[in-house]
C-alpha cells in the first residue's frame, strides 16, 4: 500500500511577538505523522538591533527553517511588504507548501496571506476578527479575506469574521495559542529569569509602547509625555523595545533618558517563556501592547492603557485590570499611584489552554483539505 504523502506546512514569522504565540502550534506539526513543517523568518527577526531573534527559533531545535532579510532599520512598511511578497513568492515557487499559516495583522502575515491566495495554496489565519487603533485592524481583516481556514480566539471574533462574509464552516475557535505556554507547567522560575537578563528589583513594572503609526505626528510629545510620567513615578521599570513600525527612532531617541538610571532596564527583546515569567510575578505593565490587555488579563495583573493602539480591543467598562488613560503626564502618574488598588480577576475570553490540540485535530483531519479554495461572499441576514 502506498505510503499517503505528508501534508506542507509552512508557517510565516515575523516578529518575537507572533513567534511565542504560535510555538505551540508549530511544535504539533513538527510532530504530527501526518504533517512536515517548514518556517519562513523574517522581519524584526533579522535584524540585529532587536536581538537577532530568528536565534531563538534555533534554540527550540526547530528546523527545515528558511531566513529572509525583508527590510533595513528604517524601511517603511510599504517597502518592506513588497519586498516580504517577493522573497516568500519566490521560497513558496520551490517548496511548495500545501498551507501557509500566519497570525495577527502584521505585514509580514498580509504577505504570506496573498501569496498563498495567489498561488492557490490554502491560507490559515491564526486570531482574525479582533480589533484595535491602528492600520494592525485594516491589516489583520485584510488577512481574513485572503485566508481559508479561520482560527479565531472567541465566539466574539468568529463573529465578526462571518461580518466580513466569511464562511462560518470555515471559523474554528481554538483559543489564542500563547495561552498555551502561558499556563504550562514549563516557565521559567523568576529567579532563574532575573538572573539571566540581570535584573537586581524585587518589585518591578513593565513598560511596552509601539508607535500609532496612525498618529504619528503626536509621537514625540506623547512618548516625552511617557518617559516624564515614568521618571518622575521612581518606581522600577522592565522596558522592552517598541516593534519597527514606522517611529520606533522616536521612541527609542526618548528611551536613552533612562540609560544609568538605576530604576530602569531595557532590552530589545526578551525570549518569550522569560516574558511571560517577568509579566506573571510583575506589579502592572503599561503602555499600549496587546500584551497589556490579554496576557496581563490571563494573569490577573494590573494594566495601564495609553491612547488609542488598543481603542477597540477591550470595553473598558467591563474589565477589572485595566485604567485607560491618554497620553497626558498627569493622568499616566495618577494611573501609576492607584494601579494597585484595583480589584482584579483573571480572564478566560481567549481560551483554555489547549488551542494547539484544537489546532492540530484540524489540519490532521481531511476535511480541511477538501475546502473549496475559490472563497465566496456569505452575505449576513440584517
């Protein structure tokens, strides 16, 4: 009996963020009989001013691992997209992958999404149908109307994916995959974790702030406003690099106020198990990550929200972790003296932990692969 040809897998990666989201899931196709894993790394990945983190892939013994530079430090994103497409379009021509999988609403996804749709490979979008502030939410539900197979967090995100007239047999809700590493029993201890990365506080903040690229005109008083608030708060601060969208410079002109400040450390970037150890054990995080919002959420820490990146992401009537402030000093000071005093429950909105079994039941069963690849609008009954 002929032995049934195993199925190509190729996930996309661009950025630390998307990597530790997704290990999971990449971790079961490298084990799957059924399954070959391959990975295209690209993006802040490459390049060295954020910790040359394609290293990190390495370490997790990863292989059949594929390395393309798609920009410089100060690419615009535009650029960087078209060179993404040119180099995965070529790397797709002579793998051949029967799937593509991306995550999120970077561009470096938007990339993979339509090359995969244009070279008729079936295109699986991991935490389509969320929302946020910024040109992320026009990225990400672009994503959804070049994909096939939906991967969604909640029943909330399936259902503005069948909105944007996805067909509703092709959403899946799996649970966001960090959430897998995050509550596994496989963390780093915190001791371990500040020894590691040199970290002498024994209470300690974490600060991430991305450029609104959106609002880019208000990023130098903004992040100035920032850096005043957190040096006058004299708390301690983790800090970790902005992502490299456009005004990252800015941010990072403004970050070197802190540099032989006893009350700050800054890293380009932190391997993700060691992250989520530090934000577990943290007294809040602040800043405008999703990071802030979800997995601040999952562990039941403080969060302080600033401006709009995250506007649409969360109610902030109906959470119990987050303050949501504007870009002012004062209000980000007030924020900081009563962080501590809110009353905080953990959240399960984004799943329970097993996404990456839901994930691998999906692409080893052949029902996935017999989807018609031509999409066809479902319109919504009004």
């Amino acid at each position: 009996m002929e032995r049934k040809k195993m199925k190509k897998i190729l996930f996309l990666t661009g950025t630390r963020a998307d990597y530790g989201k997704i290990k999971s899931l990449m971790k079961k196709v490298e084990n799957s009989k059924k399954l070959e894993l391959y990975i295209f790394v690209t993006g802040m990945h490459m390049l060295s001013k954020y910790g040359s983190t394609w290293k990190e892939l390495e370490k997790d013994n990863f292989k059949n691992i594929y390395h393309f530079v798609n920009q410089k430090n100060d690419s615009h994103m535009d650029s960087a997209f078209s060179y993404t497409i040119l180099g995965l379009s070529n790397y797709v021509n002579e793998l051949k992958p029967d799937m593509v999988v991306v995550h999120g609403d970077r561009l470096e996804a938007l990339a993979g999404a339509i090359v995969g749709a244009f070279n008729n490979i079936k295109v699986a979008h991991i935490e389509g149908g969320e929302v946020s502030g910024t040109i992320d939410e026009s990225i990400r539900h672009a994503i959804t109307k070049f994909s096939h197979v939906h991967l969604v967090s909640n029943e909330e995100a399936k259902r503005r994916i069948m909105q944007l007239g996805e067909n509703e047999g092709n959403v899946f809700i799996i649970g966001s995959p960090d959430i897998d590493i995050m509550i596994s029993d496989n963390l780093p201890e915190l001791n371990d974790t500040k020894k590691r990365y040199d970290i002498l506080f024994e209470n300690y903040a974490i600060l991430m702030y991305h450029p609104v690229t959106t609002e880019i005109d208000k990023l130098q008083v903004n992040i100035k406003s920032l850096v005043d608030a957190l040096l006058e708060s004299e708390k301690n601060y983790i800090v970790i690099y902005p992502n490299n969208d456009e005004g990252s410079k800015v941010i990072l002109s403004e970050y070197k106020r802190f540099e032989r400040n006893n009350h700050f450390k800054l890293y380009p970037s932190l391997r993700f198990e060691h992250f989520l150890t530090l934000l577990k054990h943290c007294d809040f995080m602040i800043g405008n990550s999703s990071a802030g919002i979800r997995e601040a959420g999952v562990y039941g820490r403080p969060s302080i929200d600033i401006g709009n990146r995250q506007k649409h992401r969360y109610n902030v009537n109906s959470v119990n972790n987050i303050i949501h402030v504007s870009d002012s000093k004062t209000e980000i000071l007030n924020a900081i003296n009563k962080i501590n005093g809110l009353n905080i429950k953990s959240t399960k909105v984004f799943g329970d932990g097993k996404s990456d079994e839901k994930f691998i039941e999906i692409l080893e069963d052949q029902a996935i692969w017999d989807l018609e690849i031509q999409k066809s609008f479902i319109d919504v009954e009004c």
